[in-house]
C-alpha cells in the first residue's frame, strides 16, 4: 500500500471524527477511528496542527474550484452572483463541523486551528477581485473598486454564512437572496466589459533592488555580476 492511499485514510477517519466532535476532536479519537495508535498518526502529520493543515488543503482545494467554476459560469450576472452564494453557503453547510475546526479556535488551542481557513480565503477574494476586472466596467476606478469589493465581499460573505450556519435563521436559497440583493446595486449598474478587454490583467512588476554603490576609489572598476 502506498503513502498516500494511506494518508488519505486517515483523512477520511479525521474527517469523519471532526463531522462527529466537532473542533475539540482529539489525535487519540482520530487514532482510534483509523485502527491505529496515536505515535502512527504523528508519523504521518507530525502533530495536530499537521493534520489540521491537511484537511484544510483537502477541503479548500474543492472550495476554490468550486468558486472559480461559478465565477465564469456562462450566466447573466445576477444569476452568477447567486451562483457563487450558493456554492460557497452549500460547502460550508455540508460539513458544519469542519468549517468550525477551520474558522474557531478551541480556547487555549496552540496549533493555530481557527485560523487554517484564512489563506484560502484571501484566494478567494483574489478569484473576486479578478473575476471583477475583467468581466465589469467600472471606469477609471475599476483597480481601486475591484480590489475593494473584491475583498469586501469575501469578508460580508464569510461574516453572514459563519451567523447563518449558527442560527439557520432562513433556508439557503432565502440567504443567498438576501446577500446578493444587498451587492446588487453598482454591480447591476455597471456595463460589461466587451470580450477583447476582458482579459486578465497583467502581473504588476516585482521591484527591482537598486544596485549597491561600488568602492568609491580614484579607478574605475568592472561591474561585478548580480547572484
């Protein structure tokens, strides 16, 4: 058996203990629904905060796809704004518990479990943000807006679903509603970006280092190559 069919497994039984306990759900629970000892599963993940780190690869993984996919979905745009509402609200809701181990952290918990969730999350305020720049036309503005509602976004979206998912004030499809009628309003207004401009915007430069002054002495020596 290889190495990696194996660790999925044990994901698999992780996944399933953490559906169960909820973010408190210890390596030896997660050991003992894998049929293995605890030392076994350190060999695999280290510690908790590895193995914490894997299934938030695992789920996230899925979740940005899922996102980019409704991003460029072939819609009218209310419908797609709907779209990704929906698909980020259903993922949350079909694993409950795990979204907690990734957004709430135990107190006193020194892995760092709570705050697994935010790299991804910021890809997908830059999904957003890209899906803005080239899809709507905001003018000269558009850099300045994009980056903004982008992010926006990303963090009224995660704020609701996190209350949403605590409270279940309304179904699912009743709180996508309310979200996208509240960004409704300049996005319904703003023009679509004719297809030839509709591209991805170019990289922005890294900087260049500015080259050391050389030896300051009455000859002139040869510029020495960069490392």
């Amino acid at each position: 058996m290889t190495t990696e069919p194996r660790r999925e497994q044990l994901l698999n039984a992780a996944d399933r203990v953490v559906q169960r306990e909820g973010p408190s759900a210890s390596m030896n629970a997660i050991a003992a629904e894998a049929g293995i000892t605890k030392p076994i599963l350190y060999r695999h993940f280290g510690d908790r905060s590895g193995l914490i780190g894997a299934l938030t690869a695992r789920h996230t993984a899925g979740l940005l796809a899922a996102v980019r996919t409704a991003l460029n979905e072939p819609l009218e745009r209310r419908d797609r704004v709907e779209h990704v509402l929906d698909v980020y609200l259903a993922a949350i809701e079909s694993r409950p518990q795990v979204y907690r181990l990734l957004t709430h952290p135990e107190p006193g918990d020194p892995t760092g479990a709570g705050n697994a969730l935010a790299p991804a999350l910021r890809q997908i305020a830059e999904e957003i943000t890209r899906a803005i720049q080239q899809q709507i036309d905001l003018g000269q503005d558009g850099p300045l807006l994009s980056e903004t509602w982008g992010r926006s976004i990303t963090g009224m979206v995660l704020a609701a679903g996190d209350w949403w998912l605590e409270t279940r004030p309304c179904p699912r499809a009743r709180m996508v509603q309310a979200l996208a009628d509240l960004l409704w309003g300049r996005l319904s207004a703003a023009a679509d970006l004719p297809p030839m401009l509709a591209t991805t915007p170019e990289p922005r430069p890294e900087p260049r280092p500015e080259p050391h002054p050389g030896p300051r002495t009455g000859t002139r020596t040869e510029a020495r190559p960069e490392a």
